[in-house]
C-alpha cells in the first residue's frame, strides 16, 4: 500500500492509485482522508500510449502495435505507480 499524505500511514492501495484522478479521490483506509495524484505528472505518465501509436503509425510496421501498445500501457502504469506522486486533495 502506499502512504497516505495525510496520516502518513499505508492507506492508498495498489490498484487504486492507478486510477486516481482530480475529479476522483481516493480515501485512506487508515485516516478516511481524501487524496489524489499529482494532475501534471499523470498526465505526463499517459504519454508512453499515444507515443507507441505515432511510433507505429508513421515509423514501423503495424504487425507492431499490439505489441508497443502493450508495452505503452505496461509503462504507463509504471509510471503511476512510482513516479506519480499522491498528493493531500486540496478543496476549491
């Protein structure tokens, strides 16, 4: 699990993170506190899918695209997972 901003205690899971967003939340398991990721840097972690697109579109064979897709989207989730931080939701 990873650490809530909050409590900071292990309250986020694994799946979960990775689809955290600014208009969804999570909510700790430890605290009940809302968090969510940093907006910039999850938009920048969904850049590996459209990336294996135009790399196979216009550069390599299409034979290749399942497979770069999949390693897009592998890296995607990489991306969210460790690099992505969580962030405390901040209300507006």
């Amino acid at each position: 699990m990873y650490i809530c901003p909050h409590c900071n205690k292990p309250g986020i899971g694994y799946v979960r993170k990775i689809f955290i967003g600014l208009r969804f939340p999570a909510t700790c398991k430890a605290c009940g506190r809302k968090v969510h990721n940093n907006g910039l840097k999850a938009m920048l972690a969904t850049l590996p899918i459209p990336v294996s697109w135009v790399v196979t579109e216009f550069f390599l064979d299409k034979s290749l695209f399942e497979w770069l897709l999949g390693i897009g989207v592998i890296t995607m989730v990489l991306l969210t997972s460790f690099w992505v931080p969580l962030e405390k939701e901040s209300k507006y």
